[in-house]
C-alpha cells in the first residue's frame, strides 16, 4: 500500500490507494525511458487525468493539480509478465517448482486469496499488466482467475491488469493435467472438460468454448510435454495438428489469442501451423522453426530466467534429469530466436520464479543476448501488442493508460535498476511512492 506519510512536492497527501485522484496528478523526475526510441529524455513531466496520460513533457501544469516529485528517478511505463500464476506459489509455500501438492491441498477459496497477496506483490514490483496462463487444478469448473480480475477491477484488492486464461487445455496425461504432477492414482481427482481435461476435436471445443463462456480472455493450451510434470517427454506434440487446429478456431472466432506451452521443436512447428498466436518455453525450437515463427509473426515468451534460477532441489530425479538436458538447451534458443527476428515478450512463469521477482527476467534476457533496451521493449510495447492493447500501454505517450514506475538509475545502461521500483501508478492510481524526503 502507498506510505500514509508520502505527499507531494506542495505537502498535500497523496490520494490513498485504489482511489481515484481528486485532481490531476503532475509526476516529475530526472528522467523518462522513451521506450520506442531506446533512450532516456530530461526532464520528466507527466501530467494524468483520470486514467489517462494527458501530457508528456514540460508545460503549464492544470489548476489544482497534485504534483509529486520523484527526484533522480527514471519513469517508466508499467511492466508486463505475460507467462504467470498467480493461484499457486507465493505465502506459505517453498520458491519454485514443484510445490508440494499444490493440485489437492488448498480448497478453491484458499487458493483464490492466495492470489490476492501474490496480485499485490506482483503489481508492487511494477508490474501492472499480466496474463495468467491456465489454471492447472480442480476447481469444480469455476475460473477462479477470473474472479480474481474482476476484484481488482472493482477495486476490492490491489493487483495487475489480469488477462485470464481459465482452465488450461490439456488431454489426458498431458503437462498440464494436475494429475500427474503428484502421480495420483486413478480416480483420485476427477477432472471435466470445464476444468481443461479434453480430448479429441470435439471436446477440446467444447473445453474453449466453457472458458470463453465463463469469462477467459485468452486461452492457453498444453500442446507438449514438459519438464517437471510427471507426464510424456518435454519435446513430445501431445494434442494431433487437428485438436490444435480447433483449439486455434474456436478461439480466434471469438476474438480471443491462443498461447501454448510448447518445448519440442515438433510441437513448437504444429502451433505455428495450426494459427496459434504465442509460444511459451519453445526451448528446443530449431532455427528453420524460429524462422517459421518470425513469418507468422507469432509470438515468443521464453520464460528464461527460470533456466537459470528455478529450485528444482525437491524435484524427483527423473525431472531434475529432463531438466539437465532441457535447460542447456534452451539458453542457446533465445539467442537463435532474436536473430531470426521472432517478437519476444516478457514471462517469467512464476511461481518458478518466485512471485515479486518478475524483473530478473529483464536482466537474463539481456544476458543471453538482448539489449537493455530490447528487454524494456519485450515488457512493454511488445507485451502490448500481444494482449491487444498497443494503443493504450507500454509507452509514456499522451492518451495511453497512466501505468507508470519510477526506478533509479539509467535502465537502458543497467537493466538491472527495474529490481528497485520506488513508485508505482496503474490507471492514473498510486499504489506505491517513496516516503517523503
């Protein structure tokens, strides 16, 4: 929550937050990232109305306007993770994958106030804009990420703009399939099509079309095995090119994207054929299909930070093998993807990175080949671009969405400042200012 104490420049408090400002708020600092350009402009002066940014640069400031001074800041627009969940991980449970039983220990409502903390966390590390890609658990067929996004619509708790996924789409045994992740026995935890278990073409319409029924904003699907899932090979295609087709259908009729998790190059090639819009992991993604990838102008979110850092201590030794031959690999496949010029967004797939640590996924981009500036883009314009709103976020640009962030330093020279978030507005609202100096 914003510091009771924190104020203006002018010593009048700050509005609380979640509230709406009284007035337009001016926000000054040293400097602004100019995300398109790839460098940082002097000085900052941002004027928001309402939700929007209404002025970039120096100007006669509105009558009655709350100003807060930031000092030697950098202002940033807010940052993206388009690869998360925030239904597991977080309070009471170990940093990264597996956690123990997370598929049968918390009931639905545990579980969805579970989400309201990392929600919080989340944002309060800058970033205010995320997709949750597929709930993996027994629900009874209600999509509880959903109603996680309309509570912070409403206002009720502090979070991100939330794009829901609902049920992830798997077939029996697949990645995604909660079941064998813990090995359960048959019959342990049955599972319904609304809660993303189907198979063949008909049901995994009818699967796409009960998510979309009940409020999904994009649709995730498992179309290859994975790593640490006690489940087929991690390179495996495991839904036929046509399921993949229907699934792709389905959605885009209703005018809703498609993200897969996909690790083999064969499963990687089949989503791109199949009209899937983005790829998540793609780590043994060849060059010929990355290449494939950039003429379809489908999109990337290589979760890469996780190769690095994810505790796989707990695992069984049969994941932590597949993630000795995975994880190598795909340190060599970004690089690859960067030159054949395939559009990369951010995701850090936590809880496999721990929730409010989304940002280290900014430093690994950069040190598999990135450029600072290459990396604020995949959190910004082009996470944008691939929820649908290019036009409204990821740039400090007049009538955008007022998500801004402040940080230290020069992030286009250290990466590494986008750590340190010292202030945080979503929709023109604080939810976090430095105390007052």
């Amino acid at each position: 929550m914003t510091d009771p104490a924190a104020s203006s420049a002018g010593g009048r408090p700050l509005p609380p937050p979640g509230e709406p400002p009284a007035a337009p708020i001016v926000l000054r600092a040293a400097r602004w990232a100019d995300v398109d350009a790839g460098v940082v402009r002097s000085p900052a002066v941002l004027v928001v109305a309402g939700d929007r940014i209404v002025q970039v640069g120096p100007g006669a400031a509105p009558a009655g306007a709350t100003e807060i001074d930031l000092g030697d800041m950098t202002l940033l627009p807010g940052l993206m993770d388009m690869e998360l969940n925030l239904l597991i991980g977080g309070p009471e449970t170990p940093t990264g994958l597996p956690l123990p039983m997370h598929g049968v220990q918390d009931d639905p409502a545990y579980r969805t106030i579970r989400a309201t903390l990392n929600a919080r966390t989340t944002l309060l590390a800058g970033f205010t804009t995320v997709r949750n890609l597929g709930l993996m658990v027994k629900t009874g067929g209600y999509l509880l990420d959903v109603a996680v996004r309309r509570a912070v619509d409403q206002g009720w708790v502090d979070g991100p703009r939330i794009v829901p996924a609902g049920h992830a789409v798997t077939p029996y045994g697949g990645h995604l399939d909660p079941t064998v992740f813990q090995r359960l026995a048959p019959g342990i935890m049955p599972l319904s099509i609304g809660e993303g278990i189907a198979n063949g073409v008909g049901e995994v319409r009818a699967c796409v079309r009960y998510q979309l029924r009940h409020g999904a904003k994009v649709i995730k699907v498992s179309a290859s095995g994975g790593v640490m899932s006690h489940s087929t090979g991690p390179g495996s295609q495991q839904y036929s090119d046509e399921e993949l087709a229907a699934i792709a259908d389905e959605a885009h009729r209703a005018g809703v994207r498609v993200a897969a998790h996909a690790i083999g190059d064969q499963a990687v090639r089949a989503c791109v054929r199949a009209g899937i819009d983005c790829i998540e992991h793609g780590f043994l993604a060849g060059e010929e299909t990355l290449r494939m990838m950039a003429e379809h102008g489908t999109f990337l979110v290589s979760t890469t930070y996780l190769t690095d850092a994810m505790d796989i201590e707990r695992a069984a030794p049969e994941l932590r093998k597949k993630a000795a031959e995975v994880f190598p690999r795909a340190k060599t496949m970004l690089p690859k993807a960067l030159a054949a010029g395939v559009k990369i967004a951010c995701g850090t797939d936590a809880p496999a990175v721990p929730h409010g640590d989304n940002a280290k996924e900014l430093a690994a981009l950069v040190s598999r080949g990135m450029t600072p500036a290459q990396a604020l883009r995949a959190a910004t314009v082009t996470g944008a671009e691939l929820v649908g709103l290019d036009d409204e976020l990821g740039r400090l640009r007049e009538g955008c969405l007022a998500d801004v962030i402040a940080v230290p330093g020069d992030p286009f020279h250290d990466i590494t400042v986008t750590q340190d978030v010292r202030f945080v507005m979503k929709n023109g609202r604080v939810y976090k200012s430095p105390p007052t100096r």
